[in-house]
C-alpha cells in the first residue's frame, strides 16, 4: 500500500515540476502586420484616408524599402513596395511583441522550437524570427530605447484613426487544425470563450494583451478593434472608401485586395475592449 501511494503521488507531481520547469512565454501583443504592395503611393493615400499616418521609412539604394503606418505606439502597419513582379503582393508576415525577447527565446527553446538568434533590426530594436505551421515567418520583436519606434512615441497617432488596436490577425492555413495544435500546445495560445463567428474560435495570446490570432482555412484578414461599428462605417463613408457589412462587422479592401476588418470586440471579462493604457493614445 505504502508503495501505491508513492507511485500515485509520482503520477501527479512529476508532470507538474516537469510542466514548471518551461518557463513561460507570454507575449505583450501584436507589433505589427507586414503586407507588400504592387503600389506604395496607391497604398499610402489609401491608409492614410484610414486615419494612419506614416511614421517613418526605410530606404535601400536609395528607394524606400519599407513604411511604417500607426495604429498606436505599440502596433503598426509594415508596408513593401513590390521590388520585382517575382514577389507576391499581398500579406507577409506577423510580428509578436515582448518585453523580454531573450527571456521569450529561452522559453521557445525549451519547448523544442528552433527561433532564429536574438540580433538588431533595421529599426533599431531587438528581432527573432521562427518558422510556423506550413513554413510562414513568424517575427518576434522588443522596442528599444532610440529605435525609430520609441522616438516616434506620441507622434503620428492621426486624431480620425479609424480603429487604435490590431486586435487579431486571421491566418490563413491549409491545414487549420495542425496549425492550431501548433498555436496551443508549443506556443502557448488558448481558445476564446468568444466565437468570432459561427466556427471560427480566436487563439488569444498567452498573456494579458487580450487580443488573438484566428486561424482559418479561409483569407488573411487584419482584424482592427472599434468601439461603434456604426461609427466606424460613417468614417469609411466620408473617406468613399467602400466595404461590405456582415452582421456586427465592416470589411475593407486595400487596393491589393489585402483584407481589413472593423469590429467590435467583447474581452473575456466582458469589456468591450481590452482595457490597455496606450489604447487610448
């Protein structure tokens, strides 16, 4: 009897001190969304009619090779001009933030993930990257003191912005149900008690940034958080920019086709949105 209870006591401990030896990896959102562009004065007349103003660019021989639109502070839309016809136009990749980048690459290696070294960006701040499920490019990124991003801060947040959170991303997957696997057990995401519609449940975010990552078998849409959805259609009216109303959400087309949705959002506290301090800036 002694030793039934030793080996039943063995049974629950032992995945819990091997469970808390992982450390943790929380996100603190979503930096950014990157997208490439046949057009990059098309696109920015485009964004900016949003209420996004450009915040700063990067330029490579002499040719802006990057343009960064904000959202807030802390998020952005990353635009590529398409440099040859051999790229394809059309969404790039999603970016991650941490406060804590080589803490957040620790806890990836201990779950068996392969990220790419810790190393300086074009912008000034610390970058990693990871292959996801069906090979896309995931980016990690912390924002430094001096970066281009943290010198813009309180700058460029156009007062007609019409939304001041990405708070999703929808990515699309041929294989959604792996690729969710791959979100929830090695990354760490869990599902929302909120459907974002019929079958389609958000991953949100390990942490406490509120917001999530859909995965669909459908397109990649950046999915921006609004306080009225009536409001926000008024706004896009003034701007004649067109869209398609499906029950308590707005969907835009950018000139690529790329896909943005406006809508509402209810946190898992009930709140309509996240209750985050630089939402309001």
């Amino acid at each position: 009897m002694r030793l039934f209870r030793i080996c039943l006591l063995a049974l629950f401990l032992f995945p819990t001190l091997a469970t808390a030896q992982i450390p943790t990896a929380t996100l603190a959102g979503i930096a950014h969304v990157a997208i490439r562009v046949s057009d990059l004065t098309r696109s920015r007349d485009f964004y900016q009619k949003l209420g996004f103003e450009q915040a700063f660019t990067l330029s490579k021989d002499g040719k802006t090779s990057e343009a960064f639109f904000k959202v807030n502070d802390h998020q952005f839309i990353e635009i590529y001009p398409q440099q040859d016809p051999s790229q394809p136009i059309g969404f790039m990749h999603l970016c991650f933030e941490s406060t804590d980048l080589a803490a957040l690459h620790r806890a990836y290696l201990a779950r068996t993930l392969t990220p790419t070294p810790v190393q300086h960006a074009g912008a000034g701040n610390l970058l990693f990257t990871m292959v996801g499920p069906e090979e896309q490019n995931i980016e990690y990124t912390q924002y430094m003191p001096g970066s281009l991003h943290s010198k813009d801060q309180g700058q460029h947040l156009g007062a007609q912005r019409i939304s001041k959170q990405i708070w999703g991303v929808s990515l699309r997957m041929e294989d959604p149900v792996a690729a969710r696997t791959f979100y929830e057990q090695m990354m760490g995401f869990h599902e929302s008690r909120n459907a974002l519609e019929p079958g389609l449940i958000p991953l949100l975010l390990p942490g406490t940034s509120g917001q999530a990552v859909e995965i669909t078998p459908g397109a990649d849409q950046v999915l921006f958080a609004v306080p009225s959805v009536r409001h926000a259609a008024a706004q896009l009216n003034e701007a004649h920019i067109g869209f398609e109303k499906h029950d308590s959400m707005l969907t835009v087309q950018d000139p690529d086709g790329n896909r943005l949705v406006f809508l509402t959002v209810q946190s898992e506290t009930g709140w309509r949105l996240p209750q985050i301090p630089w939402l309001t800036r």
